[in-house]
C-alpha cells in the first residue's frame, strides 16, 4: 500500500474545522471546503511512499490501475475520492454524460476560451457522475419534485398574485417542458415580478416551524436568502426534491441530475472531473444554453441508497456510473475484511478507529492509501472506512 496526503479545497462554503478534526490537524481558520484523494491535476493526492503526485506514479506505472480500467478509460485513475463539508449551501449545478463533455470541451477549446476563462464550461472531457455517503445528518436538494406537490406548496404559502406566471406552467403543460419552462422563468425574474421573491421567504419565515413537507419548503427558503438574499435562484431551487441523509445513507447523482448540497459533511466518490455547470444560487458564470442540453428535467422522488452486504466487514453503495465503485469497511476483533476488486487500483479512507494489514501497516483516523491492483490485503483492528475503486 501506497499511504496518502489528499489536497485540500478552500472553498469559501466550506465548514472552518469538521475536515481538519476528520484528519487530525489543527483548523487555521481557513474553510476547509473538500479533501480531495486521487490523480486529478487541480488536486492530486502525494503518494508519501513514492513521495511525488499520486498522477506522476500512476502515468509511470499504468498497471497499477489494471489493465480492465486502463483499457476502457485509458491510463489515468478514472475515480476520485472527496471528503466534503459545507457550512452553507453549494450552488445549484448539474454534471454532463461523456458525449457532453468531450463534445462541450472540444468546443470550447476550439472556440479559444481559456481554461481559467470566467465563462468556461468545461475543463476537463469527463463525465461527473457522482456518490456522496453522509457522515453526520446530511442536508441536499436533488432532482425536481413532483411539480402538483410544488404548485401546492406555493400556493399553501399564500402568495397568489403573480406567482402563477411562474409556476403556472407546472401542471397546465406537459411535465419535463414545463419544468424547464419553469425553471428558467424563475433563474430570470425580470423587474416588475422581482419582489415575489421576497413574498415567498417573508411568508416562508412564518411556517419554519411547520412539520412535513411544507415546513421543509419554508425551512429551504430561509436559508438560502440567508446566503443568497432576494435571489430568483431561490424560487428555482423550491422546485426541488429537499432530503435529509442519516449517516451511512447516500445518494447517486447521475449525469444530468440537477442538486446542491445544503448542509453536512460527507464522502464523495466521483468520476475524475471538475466539469461543473452552474444552474443558479452562484455569481459565477451561468450558461443557460448549457444547462438547458445537459440538466435532465423529469421529475420524481429521489432514491436514498443504504449500502448492501457484500462479505464479512464490506457494504457496498450500488450506483449505474462505471468509473467508479464503493464500498464501506467496518472491521472489529471479530471481524477481518478483505479488500475486494484486487484487479483494480484502489484508494481506503479511514474514517474512524484504526486498522492493520496483514503486514502490519497501521493507519488510524484520517489516513488513507492506494491500493495497487494486483495487492491483495486483509485489515483487522477496530474501524470504520471507506473504500473506492476504478469500476469498469
């Protein structure tokens, strides 16, 4: 095993000291955003052992990815690894499939748009699907509620005159055009209907107390005009599906699906992409174009995945994106686990407790490792991990 030191994110929504206590070091008042684990170059992990980038040792040696990984995504580790903490919410953004992202990346290249360019899509030609498992109560919107359930809940607040022009179109039309039709009136408010904004958290500030669905709607409202006052995004982001993760539970955000974290801490396992089309609750660029040919505007509830058994000490999270897999390793004095998928390259995140392999390499808290395809490697001691791997 190849022991690992990630690269740290300082965005500015990020928790100030969750992933610093995580990982065991002193917070320096600085928002720790996102720990990334992994080969991509905005942040590739150090392999200490190696002592370069973990990319520099993996471009050295592609057989330490293996070779069913290699063949189909080339020589480059095709997942990443985040530990991720929001203290406030992230913006409303989707992620393209990888036609879109080969195609949207070409283009913008040859159109001359810099990496660094303000206004550019796409910096990478990946796809982005992502998994995020919940270490604490974890707070998202994802994907578009039933868009009855939404009307309902607009008009339940009370607020009649001139919101119809926006929501109207919910159940007058049919569903995913009129859920963009929706969408996009609500990100562009011109003047004259730019106070039911403000309407809708004022009345909202009113019902934070409610149980149920309503009073989650009202609680969504608040907060994002904590963080976004009077903005349009706001009504936008009322069009979707609230969810509360427990820890353990996650959720698979596939190509498409349009979602901002609201609060939490958790583990995101990804394809190695930093592609990000931002759709609303941001004042960075938005292309609209963009997020009209990638966001996926269907509606529906959303799917709160619990790991599934898979050997003594490994749960598996299931999700349909092929970059990646994942798994959850709990081992104990009564139970030794053996890491799984040895033809592939693999990357352990110890979360809590310590653990030891058959070698004695120990790693408590916080530490983590690659795992070369081809190693085979049982852990013993008394932890909780997670384990991500090249999925094919």
């Amino acid at each position: 095993m190849h022991r690992l030191s990630g690269a740290f994110q300082h965005y500015a929504w990020g928790s100030v000291d969750t992933i610093p206590r995580l990982l065991g070091i002193d917070s320096d008042g600085e928002p720790h955003a996102e720990y990334w684990l992994g080969a991509h170059p905005n942040g590739p992990a150090h392999d200490q052992t190696e002592n370069r980038p973990l990319g520099e040792v993996l471009a050295a040696a592609p057989e330490l990815i293996g070779a069913d990984a290699v063949e189909r995504f080339g020589p480059q580790l095709p997942f990443l690894l985040k530990v991720l903490s929001a203290a406030q919410p992230l913006s409303l953004q989707t992620h393209p499939d990888r036609d879109q992202a080969e195609e949207g990346f070409a283009r913008e290249d040859a159109a001359g748009v810099g990496l660094d360019a303000a206004e550019r899509v796409y910096h990478d030609s990946w796809p982005k699907p992502e998994l995020i498992i919940a270490l604490e109560p974890f707070e998202a919107l994802c994907g578009f509620r039933d868009p009855h359930q939404t009307h309902a809940l607009f008009h339940q607040l009370g607020v009649h005159h001139g919101l119809d022009s926006v929501i109207g179109p919910l159940v007058l039309r049919s569903a995913e055009a009129a859920m963009a039709e929706t969408f996009l009136d609500a990100l562009g408010l011109d003047d004259a209907r730019h106070h039911l904004v403000n309407e809708v958290v004022s009345r909202a500030v009113d019902h934070v107390a409610a149980d149920g669905d309503f009073g989650d709607f009202c609680r969504v409202a608040v907060q994002l005009d904590e963080y976004h006052p009077g903005s349009p995004s706001i009504l936008a982001a009322l069009l979707m599906n609230r969810v509360l993760l427990q820890p353990g539970q996650a959720l698979s955000l596939p190509a498409g699906n349009l979602h901002s974290y609201l609060r939490g801490t958790g583990v995101e396992v990804m394809a190695s992409s930093d592609n990000v089309i931002r759709c609303g609750l941001t004042k960075k660029h938005i292309d609209v174009t963009e997020l009209v040919r990638v966001v996926n505007f269907r509606s529906g509830p959303v799917a709160v995945i619990n790991p599934s058994p898979e050997g003594p000490g490994l749960w598996r999270y299931v999700t349909p994106a092929p970059e990646f897999a994942t798994w959850r390793i709990e081992v104990s004095s009564e139970v030794v686990a053996t890491v799984p998928v040895t033809n592939r390259g693999r990357i352990l995140l110890v979360l809590d407790g310590h653990l030891s392999d058959q070698h004695g390499n120990e790693f408590i808290q916080g530490q983590s490792a690659f795992i070369p395809a081809g190693e085979v490697v049982q852990l013993s001691g008394d932890a909780f991990a997670v384990l991500a791997a090249s999925g094919v």
